[in-house]
C-alpha cells in the first residue's frame, strides 16, 4: 500500500501502520506539477449500488455528495464513466472528468425502490470500459454498495460459484494495463464488495465508511492514480544519473599542456540531477588550473561546461629520441550524484540513481620529450662503457707479462750432456714476438691467466709458442714463472729481473716438482716423444 494511502487511512483515524514522517521538500504534489501528471489520461470507474436500502440512512444522498468532492479532484483530462446497478446496471455517464455538473446531474434523484443488488454486472460493464478502444493504461475502478450479491434470477451472476464469475476473472486478467487500481468501498458492515478482488485480485476492500471517512477513501483512490501517473512519466528515467564528456579543444605537445573542456550533461529527461563533492582527478604528473564548483544542480538534460587548463609533466622514458608521451585518460570529474526528488517519491519510486559520475571522450595530453642531442650523448655514454669493457677484456686476455728473461736451451742427446743455452729473450710488456737464429725458429710469449677466472699477479703464466722451420712445426707450453718447460724440442726457462740466465742446464730423473692437478700442470703439444724428461737444474 503506498504511503499516500497510509496517510490517508492516519487522516480518519483507521490503522493502517506507523505514521510516516512528512517528506522534505520538495514535496510530492509538486514534483506531480513539475511532471505535469494531470496532463495524463486515466479512466475512472466508478460503480454506484441504487438498490432499493440504499436510501435508508441517507446512504445513497451522502454517496451523491461525497461524488462531488472526489470528481473536483480529476484531471480534466480524465474520462469518467458513471455506472448504476441494481436489478440491472445502467451507464449514466461516458466522458471527460471535466465535467462535472454532468456527471452529478446523471446521477439518478434517489435509488431504485425494490431493486436488487447485481454488483456483477456493474463489475462487467466496469471490464466493458476498460476493455474499449482508445482506453487509458493507468485505470481505476471505484465499487459503492451497501448489500449482499442478490441478482434478479435472470442475471448470470446470481450464484457466486457460477462459470460468469470465472469468465469475469479472466477478462480482467487479459486486461494490458500499466496499472489498474481497484477500490471495493462497503456502506455497512455486511455487503457484496469484496466480490470485486474475486474478479481484481489486487483490489483494496476498505472498511465499512460513511460520512468523512467515505471522502478519504475516495480521494486515496485518486491518489494511487496521480502515483501510477508518474511513475509513467519516470519510467524513463530510472537508473540514469550524469555523464561527462571531456573535449580538448588546444592542445601544445612542445609544452606539454592542453585545454580541456568537461561537459557534465544529465541523462534524464525529467528528474533534476544534483552533484555534491565534485572535483578532479588526474593521473601521476598531470596538473591543471581552474575546478569546477563542488557542487551542481542540473536541470532534466541540461549540460554545464567547465574548462580546465591541463599540463602534464611525464617521468623519466627510456626512449631518447624525440617523440611524444601521452596519457589517454589523465583526468576525471567524480563527486556523488543523487536527486532531490528521491526522498519524496520513495519508497513508491525508487530513482535509482547512479552513485558515480560516468567519464567519456578525449582528455589525452600530450609531451614532446627526447632529442638527438640527447641520443648523441648517449651514444657517446655508450661507445666509452663499450670500450672500457673491451679493454678489460684484453687486460683480462694479455696480462702483463712477469719481467725477467727467457733462455732458450738446446736439448743434448744424452741426458747426461744437460741443455746448453743458444739464446736468450728480454721478457716485456703483454705480447711479444722474438725471431731466435741460433734455434731457427719464431717464439711468440703473451701473458696466460690460469685458470681464466682468477686475476691475481700469481697466477700469470708465460704461454710460449715455438713455431721451428723444420719438421717438428709448433708446439705450446705455458711456463710458471721463475721455471721452465720443454717446447718444440728446446726448453725454455723463465729467469725473474734481476737473475742471471745461466749458460747450462743439467738433467736429472725424479719427480717434477709441480704436483699433479696443479695450475701448471700442463703438456705441451705432442711431439714424437723427443721432449720427454722429468726436470732440468742449472749446471
């Protein structure tokens, strides 16, 4: 039951549930003007028992008179069809609600003596009206009586439980109504009306009134209708709320700023819009100048502009060429959006407005950033790591030689003959290259780390490689410092700066003295056999 009923049933002391609080404004007859309700069409109903006790208490008089309040109340725009039953009904009066004189005039001077009460076929002429061409989709049917069903024998409705009463109900369930209101209003305690929810199950059946109380019933029907009127006008508009489109209208990438436009529209086409807290946001490096006001009344589809003057400041990019960084959705308007109609209507209709502002089109804000200038340093940044790296790559690859000197010692036939030196290098630098007469062959020495991973002084061997010209080609042994190894048929030892090489190398058999697995322990090339000896010492 809506709250214009329960406020009504308050009025004339019925109880009808807890006292509602008057609605803050505005208030609802004037969100009904705002709506222009009265410009809606409805049928009215209205079916008046003139049976014969109908005049015993002045029933049928206060039924003419409280007529009169109820139809000073209709739109003009309102049809009215006036129906009076007894033995048999009768259509008193078809037209505009405007009217009113006529359809009070129609009305008969008093009610039929001896009549019967056949409330179902008033209740069929009432689906005859509502079923016609051109009816109205928000109706209301208004039953008045003050007896029992007692139908003349010819009616089809003298017995409660026959098929007509079956046929009624579904005629009115076929009815295409946006809404239909029924109201089954008893003039004593004991009557028919309540057979109108058989037929309208939705039907409110009142408690038994006369006098005042039969004015409250009737205009609460009234009211129900203005109800269904507008919730018509707002079907439209349930769920909508505001939309902002945002425009740039300059925009300066050299600069890095823009002029944005937001248009803050409403989506409605009748229910006012209002937006509290309302301010922008924007993304991380974007600043603007100017704000909309916090707070936005908006009239049913009205649009309010604002414009907003946006830079953007972008972080660091990895890219130093000269392009453009832009932001596709920098900025947004957000605030809380409700109505101001929506307390008055509730909780007979829910607004359903959305919460949250909805942001559309183009804010990007572009910034030219980057340069060749720029890419040039970087280049130059580049090339030096570059070349620092492949430096330290041939420090690393051709380390620094220990200093000292090499003999190159003849090897003797015999073991007991030793090794005589016919030569003798300078050792210096990284890499260097010595071509030896006396051993008729070239001797390449560079630095060698071993293993390759360690960078320690001490761990620098002398690579040595002796390329002869005759048969026994080139062979390569890495020496430790400060000792010597057998190469391509000669043996070769390193001396430390500061120590003489001697003239002669005597052999003697036992182990060498580099342990097995260690750093140094490593064979020069294969070479017929002829270097296979354990250790020479100076002679």
């Amino acid at each position: 039951m809506s709250v214009s009923l329960i406020a009504l049933f308050a009025a004339v002391g019925l109880a009808a549930g807890p006292a509602m609080a008057d609605p803050a404004p505005p208030t609802r007859d004037q969100i009904y003007r705002q709506l222009g309700v009265d410009a809606v069409t409805a049928d009215y109903i209205v079916l008046v028992d003139t049976s014969g006790s109908m005049a015993a208490s002045g029933r049928y008089s206060n039924v003419r008179r409280v007529l009169g309040s109820f139809l000073s109340g209709l739109a003009p725009s309102d049809y009215v069809a006036l129906y009076t039953f007894d033995t048999a009904p009768q259509r008193r009066y078809a037209g505009t609600a405007a009217n009113r004189a006529g359809i009070l005039g129609a009305l008969p001077a008093g009610p039929t003596p001896n009549g019967s009460t056949d409330i179902g076929s008033g209740i069929e002429q009432a689906l005859n009206e509502l079923n016609r061409a051109g009816a109205a989709d928000i109706a209301t049917v208004v039953l008045l009586t003050d007896g029992q069903q007692d139908a003349p024998a010819s009616s089809a409705y003298r017995s409660i439980a026959s098929p007509a009463w079956q046929t009624l109900k579904t005629r009115a369930r076929s009815l295409k109504k946006t809404w239909l209101g029924a109201y089954a209003l008893p003039l004593m305690a004991q009557t028919g009306a309540a057979l109108l929810q058989r037929v309208i199950p939705s039907t409110v059946v009142l408690q038994p009134a006369n006098g005042p109380a039969l004015v409250k019933y009737l205009d609460q029907s009234k009211q129900a209708a203005r109800l269904a009127k507008a919730r018509s006008l707002l079907a439209g508009d349930l769920g909508k709320g505001v939309r902002v489109t945002w425009t740039a209208t300059q925009t300066d990438p050299s600069a890095g700023t823009a002029t944005l436009r937001a248009d803050l529209s409403s989506l409605t086409q009748r229910v006012p819009i209002t937006v509290s807290d309302l301010h922008v946001n924007a993304s991380q490096g974007v600043t603007w100048t100017g704000s909309p006001p916090s707070a936005v009344i908006l009239k049913p589809g009205q649009t309010r502009s604002f414009v907003l003057q946006v830079r953007r400041t972008p972080g660091f990019s990895a890219k130093l060429w000269p392009h453009q960084v832009s932001d596709s959705a920098p900025m947004s308007l957000a605030g809380r959006v409700g109505s101001p109609w929506a307390s008055a209507l509730a909780p007979d209709i829910a607004l359903k407005v959305p919460g949250q502002i909805n942001n559309s089109g183009n804010t990007q804000v572009a910034k030219q950033v980057g340069s060749w200038k720029a890419v040039g340093i970087a280049g130059g940044v580049l090339a030096v790591i570059l070349l620092a790296f492949a430096l330290a790559l041939y420090l690393r690859a051709f380390p620094r030689l220990p200093r000292g000197a090499i003999g190159i010692y003849e090897v003797g036939g015999r073991g007991s003959d030793g090794f005589r030196r016919i030569d003798q290098i300078p050792v210096r630098g990284r890499r260097f290259e010595h071509t030896s007469q006396a051993a008729d062959a070239v001797i390449e020495v560079r630095g060698r780390r071993v293993p390759a991973s360690k960078f320690a002084t001490k761990h620098i061997g002398l690579e040595a490689t002796v390329a002869r010209n005759d048969s026994r080609g080139t062979s390569r042994h890495t020496i430790r410092p400060g000792h010597g190894g057998l190469v391509s048929g000669f043996y070769l030892l390193h001396v430390r700066q500061g120590d003489d090489v001697p003239g002669r190398l005597r052999v003697s058999n036992g182990q060498d003295e580099i342990a097995e697995g260690s750093l140094w322990a490593m064979r020069e090339s294969p070479d017929n056999g002829a270097d296979a000896f354990d250790r020479a010492e100076v002679r």
